[in-house]
C-alpha cells in the first residue's frame, strides 16, 4: 500500500508521548507540532492508529492544501477537487472549522463556504446535491485555517477518541480518557507494580491504567469508526487489525482506585465492569487522611480537586493532607499528582522530582513527580536510588515551553467557539453539531455491532463482556470469582497554532 500523510490531534503537553506511541506502532516520519502529530503510513497504519493508540483525540487524513486570503478563495480551491471520490451518491458529510486567522473571524462562515463548494459542484455535475448530516454523517471533513494556510482533511475518527466507550457514568468534570492515559504513559508505568489512585472519581484513571497494563487497544470498546464509511474501506484488513490481541500481555499486579464519595464509588465500578477489566482493578470507599502503606510496590496518581470546577471546603488542607499522607505513608514509592494552583502545589510540602506542564481543559496545569524515600536525598542515591531518568531531566528543559507560548493562549481566549472546540472539550465541533446521545452511547458497553442493526452480534464478536472477576472482594485484594472470558458485550503539515 502506498502511504499518505496523517495527523493526529493531542492534548496540548501530550506531543512527544504520542510521537513515542506513533513510533512504536511503526510509524514514518513522525514530527511534533503544537497539539498535533504528524506520520505517514498506509490505510493499515490509519486504522491502526485510531485504534491502538491511548493518547490521540482524532486521526486525520489530509486530501489539500491551499493559500486563502478571502472567502471566496476557500470556496474555489474547495470546488477544485473532485468530491466524486470522497462523497458517494446518497451519502451524507459534514464540515467542521478550525480558524485561526484575521481574515476568517468566524469559523462558521468557513464551514458554510466549504459546504456551498461541495454542493454546487455536485448540483453542476449530477443535477443532484449531498445532504448534510448532524449527527451521523458518512463522511466528515475538516478545515483548519492559519492566516492564509488552508488545510482540509478527511476525518478518519468520527467522535473523538477520548470517547472510549466503556464509560456509562461519570461524576462532575470527569478527567478526560486521553489525559489519564497521557500522564499514565508520561510516569513510564506499564504494570510493573500495583496502581494506585485515592482520588479516582468515576475510575478513568484505573481504567486506562489497566488498558495500557494489558497492552489492550483502547478502540476495542468504539461502536464505529469514521473510516468504516468511507468508499474504500477494507472491512478484512480492520477485521484483522480489532481480533489481533497477539500483542496483549498478562497484568499480575493489581491496580486500586479509592473515593470518599459512595457515588463516585459506585460509578467507577459499573465502568470498570463495562470494560469488562474487574479482574484487574478494586474500587472502595476509602478517605485519602486514612490511607495507610500498600504491602506491595506501587505507583501513586493521582487528580485532586483545584478549586474549579470541583472544589472542597477547605482546598488547601486537603493538599496538606495528601503531603502528610505521602511522606508518612508512601516510603519507597513513587506519586505523581495534577493540579493547577501553585499554593495547592505548596501545601503538599514535599519538593518534587519533575514538573511536567500540560492542560486538562483550559487550565494550565502541572504533573508533579514525588519520589518518597527514607533518610536524606544522599543516602538515598548512594543506595542507587534514581530522583530523575533522563527523559525526565529532558521534560523538566522543557517545563517553560508553554510560558513562552502566552500569545497562542491568548488567542485561543479570544476565540471562545475554537477555544472550546480545541482546547476545553478536545473535539472539533462546527455550529451544527449537536449531542446525540442514543448514537454516543451506541451499543450497551460500547461493543462494536455489525453494521447491520437488526443483528444482535457484531461480525467482530467472540469479545465479551467481563476480562475479570466479579464477585467479592476485599481491602487491598484483587476480586474473587470465576473468569468471563472476551472483551464487550452487547511534518508539520498543520500550522503550530494548532
């Protein structure tokens, strides 16, 4: 297969974890943007990269790029290509814009003029028009604008990619999926010890935990793919890609999630049963002030309260105790913790190892390393004790980055639509999209089913739901009971202010 050039869309901070993550599912020419990736590869790698990769928000292909200096530019260069190829008969498509420009003030008068393009063309050459889609599209297209550069591309995901599928709750301002599995991933933890997040909410953090544990592809819970509508997709080729679990490995540690709250509780377990991980994960109710030392080797994360948009009455004692808790508490581990404030920062009181800057929403937070060791920072290097590895030492070179960058901020306030497509929800969202919720919760659990709805299994089957044990448990162990088999039921190409 020939290949073509890819982009893929991250969170701001997440670039180099998922170059690193690009690499090694073999792609080419990986260059880091701003918020974007960009490779080459095949349709193999494409369909690979929506599906295996924890730390993508959206895959695109770009199909043109062209300089436009007014509306009626984008409007030609868009009437230029022949929408045969892309846009069968009968078929739907939406445009989404992103725009970054003095010219193009309004991405919505953008998206009208690509749309009024692609339909004249249609209406010049068949007599016939496309309709437009909201909700379900059959083809999505994107337009990105930077000043003059215009870039338009085929979306290859569809709804983002943080929307894993396996969440069925979520308690307020849940953490975004590919944030949790990015600092996962930024902390080196592949599952060489017990996980451990007091602080779990609705469970993401233990969930993606225990994906990138088993080396699972986190597109193995998506009812569908943009791609899978496209006219060349090759069914056969993604069959193969989802039923190949040959590079999934065993877990035999444990990972913990713990909360104050009885709902937040509650939610976090039905998640984990939706993606069927049970075996691997115990969630319970437990204070963090009570938190006592793991009998076992264990990674700390944790995402507390900033005093946002979830706050406690008394937000920085709750970071004093998370300090206290640690360095009583934790000896001979390791915690990371994300926040926002530095007074919350402060009151923890413990001096971290590595601060790594990345956004979670429009907050620019920091993810702080503290490695817990008895006696003084001597003693503890002379008994071959590591403080920071050399990525980390790389990491920290870097912490500035975003401070430098206050004029790419600034413009994303400026622009409250493209602010919240890019930056606060991570999807890209055109004035016409809308919540659909019976298609966002798709199939109970997020299974894939066949295309054909009346069936009652998808053409992937022989996953089902359960990958662990349901049944009793107790503190600080795994759950008891018998095994359920399967998994669901039921470069630079953009502009850096991108």
């Amino acid at each position: 297969m020939n290949d073509f050039e890819l982009i893929a869309k991250t969170f701001m901070g997440l670039e180099p974890v998922l170059a690193k993550e690009l690499t090694q599912i073999g792609a080419n020419n990986v260059q880091i943007g701003r918020r974007m990736v960009s490779f080459t590869g095949d349709k193999e790698m494409m369909y690979r990269a929506n599906f295996q990769l924890h730390t993508a928000i959206r895959i695109l292909k770009p199909i043109a790029r062209f300089k436009a200096a007014s509306a009626d530019d984008v409007y030609e260069e868009i009437k230029k290509i022949d929408w045969s190829q892309y846009i069968e008969k009968g078929k739907t498509f939406s445009v989404d814009s992103v725009v970054y420009s003095e010219e193009f003030r309004n991405s919505r008068f953008v998206t009208y003029k690509v749309k009024d393009a692609i339909v004249d063309q249609f209406r010049e050459k068949t007599g016939t028009r496309p309709n437009i889609s909201v909700s379900n599209p059959d083809i999505r297209l994107n337009i990105h604008i930077a000043e003059t550069a215009a870039t338009l591309s085929l979306d290859s995901s569809g709804e983002s990619l943080h929307r894993r599928g396996y969440r069925q709750e979520s308690v307020e301002a849940p953490l975004n999926e590919v944030l949790a599995a990015g600092m996962i991933l930024m902390t080196g933890w592949k599952g060489e010890t017990d996980f451990i997040d007091p602080m779990c909410g609705s469970g993401t953090l233990a969930i993606e935990a225990a994906l990138i544990a088993r080396n699972m592809s986190p597109g193995v819970f998506r009812k569908e793919f943009a791609f899978e509508k496209w006219p060349d997709f090759d069914a056969e080729l993604f069959d193969t890609i989802y039923n190949d679990d040959s590079q999934e490995r065993e877990f035999t540690h444990h990972i913990y999630g713990y909360d104050i709250d009885m709902k937040a509780v509650n939610t976090a377990r039905l998640n984990v049963r939706a993606a069927g991980l049970s075996k691997d994960i115990t969630i319970d109710c437990a204070d963090f002030k009570d938190f006592t030392k793991p009998a076992e080797k264990s990674i700390l994360v944790v995402n507390p309260p900033y005093g946002e948009r979830i706050s406690t009455p008394n937000l920085l004692n709750t970071y004093k105790m998370i300090g206290e808790r640690l360095k009583h508490a934790f000896m001979g581990n390791e915690a990371w913790v994300l926040s926002y404030r530095q007074e919350c920062f402060e009151a923890i009181g413990l001096k971290p190892s590595i601060k790594i800057p990345v956004f979670n929403g429009s907050l620019e937070c920091e993810f702080r390393k503290y490695s817990i060791f008895d006696g003084t920072m001597k003693e503890f290097r002379q008994e071959g004790g590591i403080v920071k590895t050399e990525d980390e030492k790389r990491l920290m070179a870097e912490k500035h980055r975003f401070k430098k960058n206050r004029e790419f901020k600034k413009r994303l306030d400026e622009d409250a639509e493209n602010a919240e497509a890019d930056i606060r929800s991570f999807k890209f969202r055109s004035f016409e999209r809308r919540k659909d919720n019976d298609d966002r919760r798709g199939s109970f659990g997020g299974k894939r089913f066949d295309r054909d709805e009346e069936k009652s299994f998808g053409k992937r089957g022989g996953k089902s739901f359960g990958r662990g044990r349901d049944g009793e448990k107790s503190f600080g162990k795994g759950f008891k009971g018998d095994r359920k088999g399967g998994r669901g039921f039921n470069k630079k190409g953009f502009d850096d202010e991108d």
